[in-house]
C-alpha cells in the first residue's frame, strides 16, 4: 500500500498536537464543578458540543449552553480556559518531520475541532514557531467548524477530495481515534490508526512512510 500512497491526510488532536482529555475534567474541578456525567467525557459528546464543532453554535453559544449545564455563572475567560485545558502543544521535531514528509507527499488536515480552541493553538503556534504550521506544512488545512462537518461523516472526506482532486486509492489518513477511520474508508481512502506512539515512529528520517 505504502508505494502508492502519494497524498497524506493527517488528523491534528492526538496526531500533532498533543492533548489531554483530563485536563478538561480537571479544569472544571478546580473552578468548582465536580459533577460532569451529564455533559462533559472524553468517551462521548453532548449535542451541543458537536454543533460547536460544526461551527453551527458560536462561541458566545457554546458559553452560555456551559453555564447552563453547569449553574454556575462562568466568565468568557474561565470557560476558554476549561476549553482550552485540552491543549497542551506542538513539539518541534512533527513540525520539522511534516515538512520533510511534505517533499515526498501532498499534506493535508482534517481536524474537529471549535472556534475557541482554534482561536487558542494558532495564536500559541504562531508565536512558538515564527510562522504558520498550517501555511508551512500542509497543502490544505480543514477545520470542522468551517466545514460544518465532523469526522467520522463521509463528507468531510469527500469534500476534501473534491477541492483537491485526489485519487482516494492514493491517499492515507491517520487518526488516533479508530471510529474516525470510518468515514475514510467509506470514500476509499486508506486509514491508518495511531492507537500509541506518535508520527515519529510512522516515517523515516527523510519523511517517506515507513513500511512495515
């Protein structure tokens, strides 16, 4: 399959950018709200939250639907921070490796992600980096909340191939959520799931797929 592979989809949350589900959790706690079953796991979504990254619920919506669920009166700046708590960063050495894959494949990215957390990675990138990763790295980037779609939903994929005109049996996507696969395979793309490690361990050192 590896030889050919000439266009790579990557997923960014997990896949690039670290993250931490607990640190949600955990940013709750500390701003008083112990009981999260009804609204907030990393194993499952509320309607809500998949509106928001759909980008069909603002940010203004989704803070007032927090402090809603939560009865607590939250400000703007301490939900971002709840939000945001799942980020952690962007080591060097993925961006430096994505810009050698990029010599030897077409890049893209397809995240869901919200417009809080969007707004939060690359203003932090950008002043880690001196540039834009999106720009720098990839091809094409693609947010679901300008999409108003969702992995794992077919038409994200197939919205991807259509504006990049991409064979899908030449094309592979990673994601460290196995279900988000689905929807790839379903439009013929190649799925790869990083269930540990991280890209590092993917590709050599000159940035082609590692066979295995």
């Amino acid at each position: 399959m590896t030889e050919k592979i000439k266009n790579i989809i990557f997923d960014f949350g997990g896949v690039i950018h670290d993250i931490r589900y607990e640190n949600v959790s955990e940013a709750f706690v500390r701003h008083g709200i112990t009981n999260l079953g009804t609204f907030y796991s990393k194993d499952f979504q509320t309607e809500e939250m998949d509106l928001f990254e759909k980008g069909l619920l603002s940010p203004a919506q989704y803070r007032d639907y927090i402090r809603h669920a939560t009865g607590r009166d939250l400000s703007d700046a301490d939900i971002d921070d709840i939000v945001n708590a799942i980020l952690i960063d962007v080591p060097a050495e993925r961006v430096e490796l994505l810009e050698r894959i990029r010599n030897h494949y077409h890049t893209y990215l397809f995240s869901n992600t919200n417009q809080i957390n969007y707004d939060c990675f690359t203003a932090r990138l950008q002043k880690k980096f001196g540039f834009d990763i999106f720009e720098r790295c990839f091809d094409a980037a693609y947010f679901s909340q300008f999409m108003h779609c969702r992995k794992p939903s077919p038409d994200g994929f197939r919205q991807i191939i259509a504006e990049q005109h991409l064979n899908p049996a030449e094309t592979l996507f990673i994601d460290d959520i196995a279900k988000n696969l689905d929807g790839a395979r379903a439009v013929g793309i190649h799925g790869l799931h990083l269930a540990s490690g991280t890209i590092l361990d993917l590709f050599d050192q000159e940035g082609l797929i590692q066979s295995k």
